[in-house]
C-alpha cells in the first residue's frame, strides 16, 4: 500500500515518484507511511540486510512530516529551496520534469497511530488503515476527524480508505467486511489476496466481491 519514509531521502523519493507519475500517464497514487514498527523482527532485520538505520517511532513520525512537506514542493514549486527541518535538510533543492497530475499526484497515508493520523490530517489527501475490528477502524476515524478540525480542515475533504483481506473459502466475511466499511465511511476499499493465487482470482473478485458488493 504505501513506501516506508525509512528507505529513501524524500528528495530522491520525490524524484522516483514523479517518473512514475508520468510513464504511467498521470496515475500514480503516491502512498506513504512511517514504515516498520520497531517491535516486528521481520520488518526489522530487513534495516539491518541494507544497512539503512532504524530510527525510534517519535523520530520515524516527524521525519514523515519533513518528507511530505518537501515532496509536495518539489513536486509544484518552481524555484529552488532551501529546507531545515529536524531530519531533513535540502539546499537549492529543485523538482524538475514536474509530475503530470496537478497540482501533484494525490498523497495517501498509511497508519493507525495518533501521531501518524495528525501527519495524515495535515498532508494526506488518503488516509488508508490496515482493517482490523471496525470498532477501531471507526474509532480511529473519529480521531482523524478531530486531528482535522484541530487545523481547520474540514474532515470530508479526506478519502477514507481501508485495505481488507479476501476470504477465498469464506466470501461472504469479505463481503460482510466491505459493507461495514462502507457503512462506517471508507469509499476506497483495497481487497488484499493471499498466495497461493486461485486459478482467475481477479475475475473471481470482480464477480464475487465488487459486483455484489456495489
């Protein structure tokens, strides 16, 4: 669903970005988070195999911040800028063939935490959460719109969006999920498959899950 922030300086990544905003013909969806969390040793060793740090959680959440601030400038300024933020720090940087959605391609955020969701209020125009029980789901959603109306942002201008795991055996839990997540306000429904792949999975879905769920 979305990159860790963890793996690339912002500058580069909003450079990466842009390519594929453009060879896909402006399509790109351009997804974010704060990346592992510091408890999960199979997330954790991959820091590790690359030689890349792993910052604690309070440092992961603010450099988010820093990154999407200066991603969406490079991607709509025009003249160089200087940035000084906490943990980044950019001198002339300068966005150019600038995507081809405007007036950039649209930012989701990925997360559940209070911290993040304050990072979504203020950047996102997604915010994605990764199912679980719909008591939270709707819980978090409640506190994403008060982390809104903190900033004056009106809650409805940000597309609720929920990534849901597909039951091949058991359709109907999938088509139960979609609906509570409709009806708690999540317009953007993100089915994940599993391998092993069912022969025709996609057409599967298509008629099983969207069409009877629509």
């Amino acid at each position: 669903m979305v990159t860790s922030n963890r793996f690339r300086p912002p500058a580069l990544l909003a450079k990466i970005a842009t390519t594929v905003d453009i060879v896909s013909g402006g399509r790109l969806d351009f997804g974010i988070g704060v990346g592992s969390r510091p408890g999960h040793p199979l997330a954790r060793r991959e820091y590790a195999a690359h030689g890349l740090p792993f910052h604690d959680t309070t440092h992961a959440v603010q450099s988010l911040a820093e990154a999407c601030t200066v991603i969406r400038r490079l991607w709509t300024e025009e003249k160089p800028f200087d940035f000084h933020g906490t943990h980044v720090k950019l001198t002339g940087a300068f966005g150019n063939p600038k995507p081809v959605q405007r007036p950039h391609p649209p930012i989701l955020i990925g997360g559940r935490s209070s911290a993040t969701l304050r990072v979504v209020a203020e950047h996102a125009d997604l915010w994605n959460i990764p199912g679980g029980d719909i008591d939270d789901v709707v819980a978090r959603s409640a506190l994403l719109d008060r982390c809104c109306a903190e900033i004056g942002r009106d809650p409805a201008s940000l597309t609720r969006s929920i990534h849901l795991s597909v039951s091949y055996d058991r359709p109907a839990l999938t088509k139960d999920a979609i609906g509570e997540a409709i009806d708690a306000g999540f317009g953007h429904i993100v089915l994940g498959l599993s391998a092993p792949y069912p022969v025709d999975v996609a057409r599967w879905v298509a008629d099983e899950l969207i069409s009877t769920s629509a």
